[in-house]
C-alpha cells in the first residue's frame, strides 16, 4: 500500500469520525458522553466489528477498552494480529443503554439504532476495504447475515458481506468473560476454532508470513 493511498484513507476516515461526533440521529446520540467512531490501521486486513460500545468506551471514546477489549487484545495476538494492525468498531457508534432509576446500564443496540448508523459502518468499510470481517456476538453478526443467524449454530462460517468482504462471526469477549468452568473452556475452544479461520483466511493471500504455532489464548 502506498504512503499517498495510507493517507488519503486517514483523510477520510478523520472526515468520517467529525461527521459521526456531530451526529445524532437517534436518542443514544443524546445520552452518550462521546462517539466511538472506531481505531485501528485504516489499511488493516481485518475489521473486528461489535455490537455497540459500554460504559467504558463511552468514557473514552475507543472501542473495546476494558477486560472485554483485553480479551480481544490477546485473541487477536493469538493469531499474530496486533490491536494496532486491526481495524475496531461497532455497529453503533453510541452508547446504547437503558434508565434504571438509579443508573444508565448497558443494553444491546435496537433495530433503528442499528439502521441509522448503518451508512458510518458501510462507510468505513468502503474506505478501509478489509479482506475479512470478524463479527463478535449475535448483534453484530445479525448486521450482517440477517435477523435469522444464530451466532450458536453458525459461528465459524464464512457468509457474504457488503463489497463482497467475506464475514465469519464469533462469541463476543464479554461473553466468554461471563462463562465459568468447563463452559468457558468450551467457548474459548470454539472461538479459537473461528480465530484459526480467520488466520487461515488472511493467509490465502501469498504476502503474509508462514504461520505460526500458537496455543488456545489464555
Ligand atoms: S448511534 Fe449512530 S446514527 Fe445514532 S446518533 Fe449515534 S452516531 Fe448517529
């Protein structure tokens, strides 16, 4: 990639984050204390997308901060992927989250939440042009696959995504981080099974180094 065609992508992707922090289609666009436009290389060969930012990334305005975002951190090295070389974001650039009377919690984004923030998503994915897609949780995979994927059955597999990009779709870390026991050694072994997908994927494609051995992320 060249120097002029990484910069003409930073261009466009700090023109695309103003737009976002000045946007607010919807009602989250009022309660949030900061966008969450997303980070990463915007030559990146993969883009991790999540459902919506929490309480964490609402306060600093970065995706995937926290022991969810640390998660990520060690399943993307798991597979030689740096944070830094990976392009993150959400479906939702907003803090989705709910009144409680006595808090604001976290909650899954809604349909039209979803629908209003589509066109930034689409957006970055024009821009940046990633050769995969990992979705992370049930949300983010329905953007992409439709409202009948089940994120238990159909993990792990390849489908269609827009401009083509191939999508595979995995249990979110915050999932993971809620199981015990057997249960989460049995998510971790079946994300790691989708993070060898992945890998296996991005190295089809003759200029990345042969693959290492790696074991299950810890
Ligand atoms: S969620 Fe997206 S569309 Fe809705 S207000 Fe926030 S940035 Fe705008």
């Amino acid at each position: 990639m060249s120097l002029a065609e990484r910069a003409r992508r930073e261009r466009a992707i700090e023109r695309a984050c103003g737009v976002v922090a000045q946007c607010r289609k919807c009602e989250i666009g009022a309660t949030r204390r900061n966008s969450v436009y997303g980070e990463g290389d915007p030559c990146a060969s993969l883009m991790v997308v999540g459902e919506g930012p929490g309480e964490t990334e609402d306060k600093l305005g970065r995706p995937f901060v926290g022991r969810a975002g640390e998660l990520l951190d060690r399943m993307l090295l798991s597979i030689d992927l740096p944070r830094e070389d990976v392009f993150i974001c959400n479906t939702v650039k907003c803090r989705p989250t709910m009144d409680t009377g006595t808090r604001l919690a976290n909650r899954p984004p809604m349909p039209d939440e979803m629908r209003n923030c589509r066109p930034y998503l689409d957006e970055q994915i024009e821009i940046i042009r990633p050769r995969v897609i990992l979705a992370l949780g049930a949300p983010a995979a329905k953007s992409f696959m439709g409202e009948k994927f089940s994120i238990s059955k159909q993990r792990g597999q390849w489908f269609e995504g827009p401009l083509g990009t191939p999508v595979i779709a995995t249990f979110h870390p915050a999932y993971i981080l809620r199981q015990t026991g057997g249960a989460m050694s049995e998510v971790k072994r079946l994300v790691w099974n989708d993070l060898k997908a992945v890998r296996d994927r991005l190295q089809a494609v003759p200029d990345t180094p042969p693959p290492e051995q790696h074991t299950l992320f810890e």
